[in-house]
C-alpha cells in the first residue's frame, strides 16, 4: 500500500471509529472522565477495527502484525 492509500485509509477507519462511539454518547456514563473514555476507546477500537473482522481471526497473522510493530517501534 502506498503512503497516500495509508493515509487514507487510517482516516477512514479513525472516522469511522469516532461516529460509532458518537453514536452511543448517550449511554456513556456522566461520571466518566478521561481515563474511562480511553479504555472505552481502546476496548471499541479492539472490537471495531481488530477483533470482530474474520480476516485477522488468523493468528498467524496477528503474531506477524504484531512483531512489526515492535520491529518497527511503532
């Protein structure tokens, strides 16, 4: 994938990411200040981007992604 297409392709899934949890703004708890939204936003991105697609299921391919970002400090 090339720079431009990588770009473009973290906007969207960060645009996406954002107008989900946008969309449940009402069930957050009032209570909630900074630190509970970062989890919040850890745990929806976990879920959103990584885990519920059928694609990265492959744990072969988790590992792999994985050990690049630590090779690529990332």
């Amino acid at each position: 994938m090339k720079k431009a297409e990588k770009k473009r392709f973290i906007r969207d899934i960060t645009r996406n990411l954002k107008n989900e949890m946008l969309k449940k703004i009402d069930k957050i708890p009032e209570n909630w200040n900074g630190i509970e939204l970062r989890i919040y936003l850890v745990e929806m991105a976990k879920d959103f981007l990584v885990f519920s697609s059928s694609r990265t299921s492959n744990k072969r391919l988790l590992r792999s992604v994985k050990n690049s970002i630590i090779i690529n400090g990332l």
